[in-house]
C-alpha cells in the first residue's frame, strides 16, 4: 500500500510499504479522504515545533479490519478517526488541557493518516477516537471534522457576547471556519485580513462586514471606522504570520482577546512592546489542536448543516501526488482546502 512521508525538507515520499497486521484492540481503515492543513505544511516547507512529522491527521474512510477483541466497530463502518486521544486522568487533562496530556502525543494513526489504510491504536479505538459518519456525509466533508474541531476548541478558550465584532487574520481554510463560527455565534462585525486577494475575494461570498489586504496602510483605521472607534472585541490570528499577530494585538479594543492559532515556526520570535498588551488589558491566548470531545462537537456542526464546510474544499489529489497538493497548499493559488484521496 502507498504512504507519503517528509523525505527531506519540501520534500514528500509516497513509498510502498507491506499493509499493516493488526493487534488487540485495533482497527483498520481504508483512507478515502484526507485535508492537508497548516501544520502539515509546516512539517514539510518549515520547522514544525511538535516532535512529531507523521503527515494526515485529517483523515475519514472505512474500516477494512477489526480485531476480534472489538465490538464497537465492523468492517464496512464509515468513519472519521482522531490522531490523538487524551488519558482524561492526569492532572493537565483534569484541568482542562488535553491536548497538552502526554498521553495525547503518543497514540498515533499508523504509518500515518495519509496512507491508502492506516492502523487506528487500541487506545484511540476504545477512548472515543472514531466517530461513525451518517451516510449522507461526504468523506471530503468528513475529512474536514479535525480542523474544525481545532476552530471549535478555539471559540472555548474566550469570552464574547452576541453582536461583538472579531478579525480574522488569515483567511485560509480554518480562518473561513472561523467566520463560519463568527455567523453561528452572532458576530454582528466580521473583519477578515490576509495578502491573498483570491482568498480575500472568497471571504466576501460569506456576508463579512469587510475583506482588507493585510498591506493596506490603512487596515487599522478601517478597523476603528467599522468598531465606532474602539477596535475589534476578539482578534484571531489564524496564520503563522507574526506580523498578523502584532496588528491583532495593535487593533483589539481595550480588554479584547487575541486568540493565536495559527501555527508557528520553532523559534519563531516577535519583538512585542508589553506595555501595550499591559495598558490595554489585552488578553492573549493561544489554542493547539483538538480533543476528541472537539471533534464530536464539530460533526454535530456539520451533520446539522450549522456549518457547510462543503463550500470550502476547492481541490482534491490523489495520494499519488501528494508532492503536487503540498506545493498548491503552500502557494494557495486559487485554492482554499485542499483534499488527498486515496
């Protein structure tokens, strides 16, 4: 069966390897679709600052095999399986950060989620970490469960009322999730920011409030002009682009959030004057990654049409091409989500 993984960097291998045995506990699941997201793109072209470079943690599919010591679970389940799966015990987890448990880093899909089949870990199988699909769910739409779960687990992590206002710097896949959020959560002011006018353009097919080039030398006013002066009540970064989170932190109004979500470069390093985080009350907060209980809200989304993340899958590849859908996602000429099937 075919996998791809980082050879070198901006470099993907897609190898043939022997198809996986099962053990206790185990499934395993014929990849029919899987997205390709930020933090993929940053194992392959950047330096990822988590230890692990297994590329495809986005995948959905069917079950192919199941051990004999699983109930749950039969061969011909439709499926979206979560990489990662917390020990819901420690004291990280009883705290509310999961995704920070070491439990959560070490139960991986094997080889990887972007293989034509991949072998899903005792623990996810029995913690909560596949989900069964209705029928009527598309695996591209399935596939799509994981990065809003992460927007999902985001949205938890601060505080707002109906009618705020939010800015949305970096409008790729997750930040289109985001504006979706924002329309659920009753946003009355959605600015949204990025440097490709493609994307831009596509943001204002979702009744934004207003799309700026994150050149524009007048951004900031703009931001006053709609927000009667006082600035955006919530700030999502959602980008690696330090630059964003500077303007996030120069545009929130006094006492608003800077949420950081977007994934950065190790040693990515900002020169931050705190005396205005300090003077302005800013709270800043950061979100990584999803619990499976992030990912059962976000199908609920989903499968209740709340959010149609249909309008954002703009191409798919085979696995085949991997290289060639990583070079697109990188550029991100004309393309918003970008899906590998099998």
């Amino acid at each position: 069966m075919k996998t791809a993984s980082v050879k070198e960097a901006s470099v993907i291998s897609v190898d043939q390897i022997e198809k996986p045995i099962l053990n206790d506990g185990e499934i395993l699941v014929q990849m029919n679709a899987c997205g390709i997201c930020g933090s993929d793109l940053e194992k392959v072209f950047g330096q990822y600052g988590q230890p692990s470079m297994r590329l495809g943690h986005e995948p959905a599919g069917i079950i192919v095999d199941v051990s004999s010591d699983v109930s749950e679970f039969k061969k011909g389940d439709r499926v979206f399986t979560h990489h990662h799966v917390p020990c819901y015990d420690c004291h990280l987890c009883n705290h509310g950060y999961e995704t920070m448990c070491k439990k959560y880093s070490e139960t991986n899909l094997s080889p990887c989620g972007l293989s034509e089949e991949y072998v899903v870990p005792a623990w996810n199988v029995s913690h909560g970490g596949v989900l069964k699909i209705s029928d009527s769910l598309s695996f591209q739409e399935a596939a799509m469960i994981e990065p809003l779960a992460c927007c999902v687990r985001a949205w938890g992590k601060f505080d707002y009322q109906d009618g705020d206002s939010v800015a949305i710097f970096g409008v790729g896949p997750t930040g289109m999730m985001h504006v979706m959020l924002a329309h659920t959560h009753k946003f009355s002011k959605i600015i949204c920011f990025d440097i490709n006018n493609f994307r831009l353009d596509f943001a204002k097919k979702f009744d934004i409030t207003e799309s700026i080039n994150s050149m524009d030398e007048n951004r900031k006013q703009k931001i006053l002009g709609h927000t009667d002066g006082r600035g955006v009540d919530v700030a999502i970064v959602a980008t690696s682009s330090l630059k964003a989170l500077e303007d996030a932190i120069d545009m929130v109004r006094k006492g608003g959030t800077v949420m950081m979500f977007g994934v950065p470069s190790k040693g990515a390093m900002i020169n931050l004057d705190m005396s205005k985080v300090y003077s302005k009350e800013i709270t800043l907060v950061t979100s990584y990654a999803a619990s499976d209980a992030d990912t059962k809200a976000a199908l609920e989304l989903i499968e209740s049409s709340q959010i149609d993340v249909k309008q954002l899958i703009t191409h798919t590849y085979s696995i085949s091409d991997s290289q060639k859908a990583f070079d697109h996602a990188k550029t991100g000429d004309n393309a918003m989500k970008i899906i590998i099937t099998k």
